[in-house]
C-alpha cells in the first residue's frame, strides 16, 4: 500500500533516523570490501543506506529525452525483534522522472514503502529492487529492466552492461568523511547501451541510447559541516566517461573528501583526488517553488587528462521535491558538455546532481 500522506512520510523517515543510529548492528564501509558480480548488484541489508541510481540520455528519431529511476532503502532496524513480517526493517523510497528535452518539460513522481509485506523490496545475491509495479532487475541474459509508471509517464527499458563495472574511491571505499566508517561501497556501470519505450503526455516513443548506474551501500556518510554535493556522470563522444562530485562545506569551501574517476574508452579507470579537478559554478536558476538557487552552468577542468569542459542544461527546471518519500529537494538532470581534451573537442551528455540548496544540510539524512 502505497503512503498517501507526506505527513506519514516524513513521520517514519524521522523514526527511521531516530531508531537506526542507536541500532549498532549495521556494518560499516571500511576498506578491503572485495566486489564481485553479478552477485554485488543485489541488496546488501547489513548495510543501513543503499540505493540503486539509473540516469540516462535517449532519443526517439528528432526528440531527445532524459530520465532518472532511483530506489533507495534506509534501514529501520536491522533486527526487528517483532518476527511478523510486518515488522518495520527497511523503508524503500523511488525517485521516477522523464525530461522532454526536445519540448522543455520536466515531470518526476516518488513512492514510499515498508519492506516486509511484499510492497516493496530488494534480494540479495540476484539482482531486483521494486516498489510496487516500479522495478528493476537483472533477466536471464544479465541485461538490466527498468519499469515505472505514474499517471501519463511511462518507462520501460532494457539496459546492457556495456563496460565492466568500475570501483570508486581506494580500497574498495569511497571516503566522504574524516570518521572511519563514513563511507561507502561505490561501483558505475558508465556506458549502458539502452533501448525501450518511453511514454510521455499520452504519447509513447521507442527510444535508444546510453544509460548510467551507480549502486552505492554504507551506513554513515556524511558529517555535520557538509551541506550537500554537485555529483555529475558524463559520458563523452571518444568513448571515455567521468564521474566527479564536491562536497561542500559549511563555510562555502571545498571538503577535501571530493573525488572522482576517470573511465578511458577502454574501461581502465584512474582515480581523481580532490586536487586533480576545479569545478567553477556559473549562471543559477531560481527554483519558484523551493526559491534554491541551483547553478546549470559549469566549468570544469581535469589537469592531468588535460580535460577543460563546459557544462549546460538544456532545460532548467529539473528539480524533484520529495516531501512523500526522502524528504529532500534537489536538482537532478540532463547536461551537455562541450571544451577540449589535450587541445581537441570533445562533446558529450551526462547527468548532474545538486543537494544542499534547498532546506536543511543534506547531512542530517547521512550521518
């Protein structure tokens, strides 16, 4: 049954808090975590905060499209000591959205459910995660589905593995903290070959292009002087792919725990330290609902890939207010690149990510 109340919603968020901090039982994102697939595409319910994060690119003949399909689940209680299955465990949230690019629309919707009664779930070893009827998995063949419906907004894709997946950060975590344990497990799968249909405003389209996924599991992220984060997945015309996010601080500066990777065409990665990269926030859009001001234009620059780039939405509206599920208001969205990569051009699409502008300090949902 899906939470018709955003009261309800943000209630049990709160109680999800509250009660997983106290409960010691959760295992931290420590170093010398070993990934192995298919099996780390699947759940891992020692861990209190996991999501499993879709972005994509895609074309239907002359119109472009984006979209985003996100499960989160925040643990309750990782030993509920009622045995009934309606016992409070976790708590799975979806993000659902589809950018008209080529018509300058934005549309998204969220669900909120409890594990437990079968409304929402995730396996472990195999790989699904659904919330209600919206869903992702792996079939058969190891290609990823994606199904989600509300209203006149319709996904449903087949999704290729493309390259290998790649592992951020050093030593199987990426840091975001001083405090051990403030951490994460952190893979992409950064060029995912992707066909389906997509419906839109009683309109259905096949479409096709390159999708992005990122699993990320931990218990403890963030800390209290970070406000929130820039994240962006970029997937460049030559076949190489960037994942980067900055953290900032409380006191405007750059928390020294930013990172990224640097996927060659090939499938190698390289790791980036907060020092290998600059990121320069430039023209804002005014959100009129949540009044944030989000910056869609970047500059970004990439020394040792002697990488300069310019970054741009084509659409400036794609804000998600989730007050019935995570309780966060951020930006997430298509962009196109373009700049030069030792001395070339180079083009390419991607997503980028925003938090912390609108409300209060994104780390009160990760620490």
């Amino acid at each position: 049954m899906l939470f018709k109340s955003a009261k309800i919603a943000l209630l049990l968020v709160s109680l999800a808090s509250g009660i997983a901090w106290a409960d010691s039982a959760w295992r931290q994102a420590l170093p010398g975590f070993g990934f192995e697939f298919p099996r780390d595409h699947g759940s891992h319910p020692a861990y209190k905060i996991e999501w499993w994060y879709y972005t994509g690119n895609l074309s239907s003949g002359g119109k472009r499209f984006g979209y985003q399909l996100t499960f989160f689940r925040i643990g309750v209680e990782s030993q509920p000591k009622n045995p009934s299955r309606w016992a409070v465990r976790d708590l799975f949230m979806t993000h659902f959205a589809i950018t008209n690019i080529s018509g300058k629309q934005y549309r998204f919707a969220e669900r909120m459910n409890r594990a437990g009664a079968g409304w929402a779930g995730a396996e472990s070893g195999h790989y699904r995660v659904w919330n209600q009827d919206w869903e992702a998995r792996i079939d058969a063949q190891g290609k990823h589905e994606l199904k989600a419906s509300d209203r006149d907004m319709k996904l449903a894709l087949v999704l290729s593995e493309g390259k290998r997946p790649v592992i951020h950060g050093v030593r199987g975590i990426s840091q975001k903290g001083n405090a051990a344990g403030n951490a994460s497990h952190y893979y992409s799968l950064t060029r995912m070959p992707t066909r389906g249909t997509l419906s839109l405003g009683g309109e259905t389209y096949p479409v096709e292009g390159e999708s992005w996924m990122d699993h990320e599991f931990g218990t403890s992220f963030l800390e209290k002087e970070q406000t929130g984060w820039d994240w962006f997945s970029l997937q460049f015309d030559d076949g190489s792919d960037l994942m980067l996010f900055q953290l900032r601080r409380s006191d405007g500066s750059l928390d020294r725990h930013s990172s990224g990777t640097w996927i060659g065409a090939d499938g190698k990665s390289l790791h980036i330290g907060v020092d290998d990269f600059i990121l320069r926030p430039g023209e804002t859009w005014r959100s009129e609902a949540s009044g944030a001001r989000y910056p869609v234009n970047w500059e970004m620059e990439v020394p040792k890939q002697d990488l300069r780039l310019r970054l741009s939405t084509p659409v400036e509206n794609q804000e998600l207010r989730t007050e019935r599920s995570t309780g966060v208001t951020y930006w997430e969205g298509a962009v196109e690149v373009l700049g030069t990569r030792t001395g070339r051009p180079v083009s390419g699409r991607g997503y980028l990510e925003m938090t912390g502008y609108a409300g209060p300090a994104i780390s009160e949902k990760f620490r």
